[in-house]
C-alpha cells in the first residue's frame, strides 16, 4: 500500500527526509545546504502491514497470530462480541459490572486474594472491559510464564466467581457516581444528547439506582449474563509475541476445547429510532461557561460507501483536523468566543449516527457561539472545500495511517475490530484506496445530501437565568433535568459520551 508523498504536519517522515539531505555525500566537502523544503524530493512511502495468520481452534474460534521475537513476551487479545446492550434493561447494570468482575471477583477454584497474587507472581498483566456491543481482556506474560499464564487467563475467563464482597464494593462505587453524575456540565451534556436521539436504546441508557438493586445485581444475575457472553461462539483471539503458532495452539487447545457453547444466542442489537424535535434544549446549571452540543441524525454508516470516505475527510476539514479546521478557525482565532470546538460526524455499523458540533463557551456567548456553529456548518456547502485543502487533509489523513500499526498488538487488534464489525478482509486496502479517492466535489456533495441545519438538535448545559432569555432568539426554549427525564418513560437516560460505534475516523 502506498501512502501519499506529501508529508503532513508532525509526521516523523519530513524530519527523516531532512537529515537523508544533509548527509555529505562520500569524497566530497561539506557545503552549506540551499535547498527550499518546496524543492526537497521525498519518496513515496511503501508501506506494508507485516502478515497476520488466521487460524481456527477444534471449538470453532478464530486466533489472528503474529509472531514478535523483539522481546522475550507474549501478548493475548480476546473479543467477545456481545455486551449489555444485547438485553433488556434489567441486565444493564450486571452487564456493566461484568468486566470488572472478571478481574476482581475471583475463579470458582480461586478466592478474589488469591487471583491478583498469582497475577503479581507471575508479573502478568491484564485487563478487562465492555460495552454495549463487546466484552474484551487482554494478558500479556513472559515467555518463560507462558503455560502457567495462559492457565490463569482463560480461568478467569471462564470460571469467574463473582464474589459477593467484591460486587457489594463495585455496586457502592457506581451507586456513588449515580448520585455525582450531573456535577461535570461536559458529561451530563453529551448523557442528555444521547437521550434525547436515541431514547430507550441502549445508545440512550445511563446508569440509575434500580440498576444497581439487588435483585438486578447479584451472583446469580451475573452469572446468567456471563453464560451469554463468554463463551466460544462469541470470541475471538488475537496473539502476538515470542513463540511459534504450534506452541500456541497447544495451550489454547488445552484450556478452551472444553469451554461450554452459549446457554442460548445473542439477541439481536435492538432497531434504534434515532431522532429528537429540532429545537433548543437547556439544562439548567450553576455554572459560569456553558457547554453547546448541537447536531441532528445522520443516516450514513461506516462502509464501501464513498461518501464514507468523503464524509471522513470533510468532517476532518470542517472541525475534527485540530488547528487547521474550519470551525476552530472561526470560534477561537477570529471571534475568541471558545478555546475549543470540534465537529461530529458519527458512523456507527448498525444504526444512525450523529452530524454537528460542540464547544465550551462562556455564558454571555452562548448565543453567539451557536450561531457562528451553525453558519460554519453551512459553509461546507456555501464556500466548498478548495482542492488544495481536500488534498491536504488526504495527506495528513494517509500520512497518520501507517500509525495504526505502529506496533504488532495494535495490527492484530484491528484485525479484530475489523472481523468483529463485519468488515471485509481486504478492509484495509479499501479504506486507504477509498480515502487517496477523495476530491472537492465529493466533500461538497456529501454535505450538501446529508447536512440538515434546520433539523439540528440544540442542548445547552448552563446558567437559566443569564441563558433562557436569550436563547429564545433560537427557537422556544425546552428545560429539561436529569431527575424529570428519569421520570418519564418516553424519554430513557442516556451513557456519558457519543454512540460507542463510531467511524473510526483516522484509525481505520
């Protein structure tokens, strides 16, 4: 695969290229260098992701393979598709708690104690997470630990214990961030935003007190959604490191061939109905700056589509590229209203995902602020992209690409993600040849058939006092509360943050 010539800002390639032209050349005295960087000639780069194997266990389940022999180590991926979002509300609250049990609860044949001593014996070191969509761990052991390591890793996996005393503690902390949760303006604003688009999808949920009851978060309860999850036909492997596949095998084959299938299949990811009443929504706090969030839904998803790629470089230019986007450009250095604001434009695989803003402002500009938002916004169809800053954002984009494998781990986590997410094979190849393909008019054009101002969602986390009046220059003015949005059915809580399926922007 061969990524652009031109060489972006920060990349190390520009530096290397310099040094290449200072060196003398050999029997001839050093001169001066005269040289313009617009004269410099720098190759293009041919980079090449190193192979990764694929094979498959006795038990069905699929191990992408790396050999590393850098370093004496030996690092272990594991995927579980599937996560509390595969089930109705009653299982949030296990499903949240499921990877930290795995870590801190204990093995049936382990107490909790006795768990992190062996992982401090052998010096492994792991970890465990989740969402909506995926269960993951990770364990990385010396060579010389290898055998015992992966013993213990897959036990975990397999065998937990979901100790009582450790899920009480787990239960008093999350109880705890319950009660905080509207004391960060930031997270309460992206929590609300997706309550109001996504509503009693689990994109919408955020953790409540009853999630936490016991009779929701017990043993038992965990248990039951462990036998869903955790089992063969929902992982997949990834290793990487110092030993050969037959060595690998061997022990997977040893620790897993016996795993027992599912209780039953995963559900199917529930149908999201993404979509709120455009308007103004505030949510009223003591606080000095407000926080804006502003977008509306957007129906295109991470694919083969090539407004995909257009939409990748557009949102790039508009306000996702740092210092050089658009929408920075117009906030903080010509109307020094905000320090920061960035675009969104959110892919996900399998539902709609979200088109616009967000910024941090002081009180007395958050009408400004939005309005200058919006008119940014409108100017990816009024005033197009130039071919030059398409072409820039290719390179910088490309350029930033080979960074995703940087290291053998992080190629085989993608190889994951990729598999896991339904992407084809060849994914990478596409995704690179899809963004080279982009041009100004196609910028254009998926800004012209997707942007929708008049639909945009307006959520405004901030002083009522100073803001309602006027806000009412925007539109009618709707005041929500965390409290009265649990209180009403129709309108579900909602997790801290943008859907967790996201294009993956500059990291394919």
């Amino acid at each position: 695969m061969r990524t652009s010539r031109r060489r972006s800002r920060g990349t190390p390639y520009l530096g290397l290229g310099l040094v290449v032209g200072m060196v003398a050349a050999p029997g001839r005295a050093q001169e001066p260098i005269r040289t313009t960087l617009a004269e410099l000639e720098i190759p293009e780069l041919d980079f090449r992701p190193p192979a990764v194997s694929e094979h498959r266990l006795s038990n069905g389940v699929t191990v992408f393979f790396l050999p590393d022999s850098t370093l004496p180590l030996v690092g272990f991926q594991a995927r579980f598709s599937g996560g509390w979002g595969r089930f109705d509300r009653g299982r949030y609250g296990a499903g949240t708690a499921l990877p930290t049990l795995l870590r801190r609860g204990g093995t049936l044949a382990r107490e909790p104690d006795s768990v992190s001593h062996a992982l401090e014996y052998l010096a492994l070191q792991t970890t465990f997470g989740g969402s909506g969509e995926s269960v993951t761990s990770t364990m990385n052991t010396l060579t010389e630990h290898l055998d015992e390591a992966v013993a213990l890793w897959t036990e975990m996996l397999r065998e937990p214990r979901f100790d009582a005393s450790e899920l009480a503690l787990w239960r008093d902390r999350e109880l705890e961030a319950v009660r905080r949760r509207s004391d960060d303006p930031g997270r309460l604003a992206f929590s609300e935003f997706n309550r109001l688009l996504y509503g009693d999808h689990p994109v919408g949920w955020e953790m409540r007190e009853e999630d936490l009851s016991e009779a929701r978060l017990n043993p038992e309860a965990m248990h039951w959604i462990h036998s869903r999850i955790l089992c063969p036909e929902n992982l997949l492997l990834g290793v990487v490191g110092d030993a050969s596949w037959d060595e690998i095998e061997r022990l997977l084959e040893r620790e897993t061939a016996d795993w027992a299938s599912c209780v039953e299949p995963l559900p199917d990811p529930p149908r999201a109905d993404v979509g709120a009443p455009p308007g103004v929504y505030l949510i009223p706090k003591a606080v000095n700056q407000s926080v804006v969030v502003l977008a509306h839904p957007v129906e295109l998803r991470q694919g083969d589509d090539p407004d995909y790629f257009a939409a990748q470089i557009g949102n790039s230019i508009l306000g996702a590229g740092g210092f050089s986007s658009r929408l920075l450009g117009r906030v903080r250095t010509e109307e020094g209203l905000a320090y920061g604001a960035s675009s969104i434009w959110t892919t996900p695989r399998r539902y709609d995902g979200l088109l616009g803003a967000t910024t941090r402002t002081r009180t007395d500009a958050t009408v400004e602020v939005i309005e200058v938002i919006q008119e940014t916004l409108r100017s990816m169809t009024e005033d197009p992209a130039s071919p030059e800053d398409v072409r820039a954002a290719v390179d910088e984009w490309v350029n930033g690409w080979v960074f995703n494998f940087e290291s053998p781990s992080r190629i085989v986590t993608r190889m994951i993600a990729y598999r896991a997410s339904g992407l084809s094979d060849d994914w990478l190849e596409r995704y690179l040849a899809g963004i080279q393909a982009v041009d100004a008019p196609a910028v254009e054009s998926v800004y012209r058939r997707y942007l929708r101002t008049e639909e945009l969602v307006i959520l405004v986390v901030g002083d009522e006092e100073a803001l309602r009046g006027p806000l009412e220059a925007l539109g009618p003015v709707i005041l929500l509360s965390p409290e009265s949005a649990e209180a009403d059915p129709a309108q579900d809580e909602s997790p801290p943050a943008f859907p967790p399926l996201q294009g993956l922007g500059s990291s394919p």
